[in-house]
C-alpha cells in the first residue's frame, strides 16, 4: 500500500519523522534570529486583518524556510534511492501539507477579523455610536478578500489531491497486478485489486487531508485560545484552572474520542467481514453467468443469508454507536457557551471577543475531535486495510492474518 508509491526503504518514514522534528525545532528556537539576520520583522504588535496576514515578514520567512527544507529533503532521496513516484509522493506530500498549512491560516485571518467587525457592530448598536457604514463596509470587503482566498486555496488543494491519490492508486494497481501469481488464490483477489484499491484512495482522499488539517488546526489555534484563555478567569463547577478555554478544550475532546473509541471497537471486523460475504457472493453470481451448474438457488439462498446476517449485526452495532455520537456532537453544540457562562454574565468580554474565542475553542475542539469525527471512515479505512494486508502477506509469503481464516 505505501511501498508502491513512497520510496522501497525502511528509513523513509523514519526520516521523514527525524526531518519535521529537526526543521520545527530550528524553526521555533531560530527564527526570530534568521528573521534578524535576512532583515525580517517577526513578531507584530497586534493582528494583520485582511490580505496583509499572509504577506508579513513572518509569513515571507516561512515560505522560504519551508521550500528550502522541502528542498533539501526531496534532493537526498531523489539521489540516494530513485523510485518512479518521487516528485508524486515526496513533492506532491510536502505542496498538500503546505496548501493545508495556508487554509488553516485563511482561518486564522478570518478570527483576526471577526474581533474589529462585531466590536464595531456592537458599538454601531449603542447610543451615540461615530461607527460609519464606510467602517462596516471597508470590514466586510476585507472579509471578502480572504474569502476569495479561502475558495481559491480549497479548490486547487482539492483538485491537486484528487490526482495525486488517484497516482498513488495507480501505483498499488501496478504493483499488486505484477504480483497476480501469488496472491490470484486470496478470496476476492479481483475484487481487492480493483474495488479495494479504489476505495483506499478515495478515503485517503478525504480522511488523510482530513488529518493533516486537524493537525494543522492544532498548531495555528492553540496559541490563539491559549491567549484568548486570558479573557476567562473560571470554569464552572471547577473553578479557577490555568488556562481554562485550553484546558476545557483538552478536556472534551480526550472525553469524545475515548467514548468513541470505546462504543465503536467492534466495527471495524465486521466491516471487514461484511466485504468477505459480499465477495463470496458476488463472485458466486459471477460463475453462474458461465456455468449453468453454478449460483443454484439454494447456494445464493444460503450465501445471501450470510450477508443478511452480516447487515443485522451491523445496523445493530451502528445504532448505539450512532446514539453515543449524536449526544456528543449535540453536547459539543452548547459547551462552549457552558463553559463561558460566568465570564459573560459578569461582562468582562466584549462581542468581538465573544465570536473570537468560539471560533477558536471549535477550530481547537474539532481538531482534537478528528476521531469523533471520522470514526466511521476510519472504520471503512482499517476493514480496506485488513484486506489488503493478505495480499501484502501473500507476497512476502506469510501466513495470513487470523481474520482471513475465520469461518462466517
């Protein structure tokens, strides 16, 4: 699944992970200092609104110190092992991690927007008000600019990484067809070949860019509500904590995850044995168009009924899982205001403030929630593993998984 299209070696992933540790920790204990020395302002006295966010100095550094380490990276193992999906997999990787990177900050801009816009709706409602409309409406054009390049930033993101999953499709399609010799006698080869593949990449089209955002939600808005965390001196029930708005946000979403993991650990096996009886009979239907002798009555009675069966125990399993979750996100709706409660009721924030720490406790909080969110597609994901982890077995003759040998 990885080896067909990253580079064959063992010390890829590994180097992968040593060189992100080594360029983020060059970044954040230098940067100020190679900003200095090449004449670039790091820090700003307060917040950029509008298109002027992501040409500061600290964004123009970025840039370059991203395209550099990029650089560097892709150079040595272009050098050390050439495979023919390099630039797709090393290149095509590092543009999505930074189109993700810069749509996490198109967010970050549009929070730094919303304090002066609701502040001066607020003060626009008050008696005595000097906000002009020009003010209102020089606001909101600046709100339309980034939103002009959010849209922009989202379909070029999406369309590039509609390719470069469909390359990376085309590279365990090559690559389980050249092994066809040993792994034709799998149950539902063509099936895995064909379907499993492409369902592979089309969840990790969405789920894989998905994580990467969260990720990326993560390193952009948690500065951004631990400052906001300022604003609110208590929680309720708990009182005074360090931190609160980051505290709580940790808090819920461990809580969310874990329950979830918890309710739905079942489901990944039975959705891999639901395309085991699915396959079965499929491939029976399939004889029968050629052999008169095949898919009898009896046998697609029987083989049906295994599906049946399959189906009833999902939707079962599925129901109380489904419940856990809507109560969750249903909960997750109102916990930021819970929490804020007393910090409202004794005035000690204004509007702007208000919409500014929602916007960043949810872009935190749903970044923490990323299983919460997607643990049916994880589910979908692991079973597609599963299968294909016996071909993977199959070529490197091993056993095959213990799940592959479970009678129906």
């Amino acid at each position: 699944m990885f080896k067909s299209f990253f580079p064959d070696s063992r010390a890829f992933w590994p180097s992968v992970i040593l060189w992100t540790v080594i360029c983020c920790g060059v970044w954040f204990q230098w940067s100020e200092a190679i900003g200095a020395r090449v004449g670039l302002q790091m820090a700003e006295a307060t917040p950029v609104i509008g298109l002027g966010h992501f040409v500061t100095d600290a964004f123009l550094l970025f840039y370059g110190y991203y395209a550099l380490s990029v650089a560097l990276f892709a150079l040595a193992w272009f050098t050390l092992k050439p495979s023919r999906w390099q630039r797709w997999s090393i290149l095509g990787s590092a543009f999505i991690l930074f189109s993700t990177y810069y749509s996490v900050q198109v967010s970050v801009a549009i929070n730094n927007w919303r304090r002066p816009f609701f502040d001066s709706v607020q003060a626009a409602l008050s008696p005595n008000s000097k906000v002009t409309t020009a003010d209102l409406y020089v606001l909101m054009l600046q709100f339309a600019e980034i939103a002009f390049v959010a849209i922009f930033i989202f379909v070029i993101t999406r369309f590039f990484v509609s390719h470069y999953i469909f390359r990376w499709r085309t590279a365990m399609n090559d690559f389980y067809t050249s092994q066809w010799p040993q792994v034709r006698s799998i149950e539902g080869a063509s099936q895995r070949v064909q379907e499993d593949t492409m369902r592979f990449a089309t969840i990790m089209e969405g789920l894989g860019v998905s994580m990467v955002e969260a990720v990326m939600t993560l390193f952009a808005f948690l500065p951004v509500l631990w400052s906001l965390s300022a604003y609110v001196s208590e929680l309720p029930v708990f009182g005074a904590v360090p931190a609160p708005l980051f505290s709580a946000a940790m808090a819920w979403s461990v809580f969310g995850t874990l329950l979830l993991a918890a309710v739905g650990i079942k489901l990944p096996g039975l959705e891999f044995k639901n395309q085991r009886v699915e396959a079965a009979y499929r491939k029976e239907l399939v004889y029968g168009e050629d052999n008169p002798a095949r898919a009898q009555p009896e046998t697609l009675v029987s083989l049906f009924a295994d599906v049946r069966k399959n189906y009833f125990r999902l939707y079962f399993h599925y129901m109380y899982f489904n419940v856990a979750r809507s109560l969750y996100l249903q909960a997750d709706n109102i916990f930021a205001y819970l929490i804020l409660v007393p910090t409202i009721a004794a005035g000690k924030i204004t509007f702007g403030i208000l919409q500014q720490i929602l916007t960043a406790f949810s872009q935190v909080s749903n970044a923490f929630q990323y299983l919460v969110n997607s643990w049916t597609t994880i589910v979908e994901l692991l079973s597609v593993y599963k299968r294909l982890t016996a071909f993977e077995a199959a070529i490197k003759h091993e056993a095959l998984p213990a799940i592959e040998a479970q009678p129906e």
